[in-house]
C-alpha cells in the first residue's frame, strides 16, 4: 500500500521504546508542558489549574492509566502543586475541549490563568494494524497516518484585541460515535484503531463544521466573510481529508477558505495535539504572520465538530 499518495503522509515521529528515554504518554506531556513554561512569563506554581487531554495514557513504559489522573500527577512533577486538576476525555477534540472548559472558566473568574497540556503515544495503534491489515479497505487503514507528539498552551485573561480568543464552541453528534472507535484489538495484543473512513468523512459529515459555524455566526448578526480569518488549521487527518473539508466550507460558506495551514505531511496525524502543533511549527517557522486571526477547526470521533477564534500575536513558542 502507498500510504503516502493515500494519505499525503510523507513522515511521522514515533517514540523511542526504551523506558530510560521517557517517551510514553506521560512523558512526553511532561516534556511540552516544561516547553510551555520555559517560553512562558509564568512558574509552574503560578498556575491555578492543570487540564490533561491524552487519548493514549501510557505511563511507566507499557502501563495504561486511568486512574490517577495525568493532570494531577503533571502538575505535581512540574511544580504546580496547589493548581486544581483534572482530564477530559473527548477523543481528537480533547486539546480543544480543555481549551473551551478554561476559556470559560477564566472569563468566569473561577482561575486566572492554567495550562492544557497533551501526551499522545498514537503509534501504538500504528504497530497494531501493521501487524494486522492486508489493505487499505481494512478499518484500520487510518491507524497507519498516526504520530506521536505533545503539545501545551497556557491562557489568560485577555487584556489586548491583539492577543485573544474571540469565541470557541464544540458540537458533538453522537449518533456517528461508532464510526471510529479505539479499543483492544479483536485479533492481536495491542490497541487498534476501528475507522470508517468512508462514512465518517462523507459530504453531510464535512458539513457538520460549516453549517455549525454559519448558525453560530448568525446568531450574531455576521456572517464566515466578515469574519476576515488569515488562518484555517483543520484536523491534521490526512492532506486529502484538509482539502475536502476547506473544499466543502467553501461551498457552504458561498466565500473563499482564508490560507490552509498544515504539519500533517511532516508529522502525521497527531491527534489531540494536532491544531496546536500546527500552530507552534508555522508560528514559529514564520509562514504564518503574528497579528492574524486563526481559525481553528476540530474533527474528533464522537462526532465533534466547532471553532475556535483567536488572534494571535505574542505566544511564545
């Protein structure tokens, strides 16, 4: 199978198994998250709450967590000890949903400033349907686009139009939850990942997005054109997936998309990270201007869709 021309994947990075590298999920959270503070004008002790949003939870080299929680034993190892913490759980759109839970928790008063942080080991489902498929039909084509990565933002209130979240909202239609499903394989040892690609990105399931976002703007009296957005970073599903998806807005939305940013050819399919390491690799390379308006687009399994805007000037990355 090519799974680069299928894909658009050309490469990905994947962890190092020996246990003294430290590169489970756990530690590879740890690892963004001591990057996010380094660039930061914050200590870890300065933050008020930690927000975990792994898919994959491996920690001491082949163990799977659930309990304790990641949040809580990242806060303690990078020394945020008096934060409050806690995970979400809510597949390739978890990064985003702890986005939206501490973007209203800040403009609520609860916190004042706080950390979402990601570890993802995803190559783990790589392994198992390289060991497993025969075809790039079998539902665990998709698993083999995969990277592995991590990725950590810290917020704050927002004091300049220069730097600040206009809006995030989630919507998630349930009904197509079946449609991509992680769990033990039901041949091997190992996780796989169960998609069905055909349905799961079928033309009124890339609508869900546009016709989401254009009632959310209209409740506002504006529409997708007046928003002006330099930016879109879709789900970093698959260099095709990016193009149907801005294909479909665009004919939805009756305007032209604003400029695609993507890493997936480099880095594959990250996951929960995916949005936020686009962000930092094109911040940080310079191919896309600070001052501008992002838009950012989720695509989870569950299935969840939304956006998030924001202008983005100052983040360190």
């Amino acid at each position: 199978m090519d799974v680069e021309r299928i894909t658009g994947v050309a490469e990905r990075r994947v962890y190092d198994p020996r246990p003294e590298a430290g590169e489970d999920s756990f530690g590879l959270a740890l690892r963004a998250a001591r990057d996010c503070l380094a660039a930061s004008r914050y200590e870890a002790a300065d933050l008020d709450i930690v927000i975990s949003a792994s898919i994959t939870r491996f920690k001491d080299a082949d163990r799977f967590y659930f309990e304790p929680s990641f949040a809580g034993s990242l806060a303690r190892e990078m020394g945020a000890r008096s934060a409050l913490h806690f995970d979400v759980s809510n597949a390739c759109a978890g990064m985003m949903t702890g986005v939206y839970v501490l973007d209203r928790m800040i403009r609520s008063g609860a916190v004042r400033s706080g950390m979402v942080v990601s570890g993802e080991q995803a190559t783990r489902v790589a392994e198992t349907a390289a060991r497993e498929i025969g075809d790039s039909y079998d539902a665990q084509f998709a698993a083999l686009s995969v990277g592995d990565s991590a990725a950590a933002v810290i917020m704050d209130r927002s004091v300049d139009e220069s730097d600040r979240i206009h809006y995030i909202d989630l919507m998630t239609c349930a009904e197509y939850s079946h449609l991509c499903m992680g769990m033990p394989s039901d041949r091997t040892e190992g996780i796989a990942l169960y998609t069905d690609n055909k349905k799961m990105h079928n033309k009124d399931r890339l609508a869900l997005w546009p016709r989401f976002h254009g009632d959310l703007l209209s409740k506002n009296g504006r529409d997708f054109a007046g928003e002006e957005f330099d930016y879109v970073i879709q789900h970093q599903v698959g260099a095709r997936f990016i193009d149907y998806v801005n294909q479909t807005g665009e004919a939805e939305f009756g305007t032209p998309m604003p400029t695609s940013l993507a890493v997936v050819e480099k880095y594959g399919n990250t996951a929960t990270t995916s949005h936020f390491l686009t962000l930092r690799e094109h911040l940080a390379a310079g191919t896309a201007r600070r001052g501008s308006t992002f838009l950012l687009v989720p695509a989870a399994s569950g299935l969840v869709t939304g956006a998030l805007s924001a202008t983005v000037t100052n983040l360190g990355v």
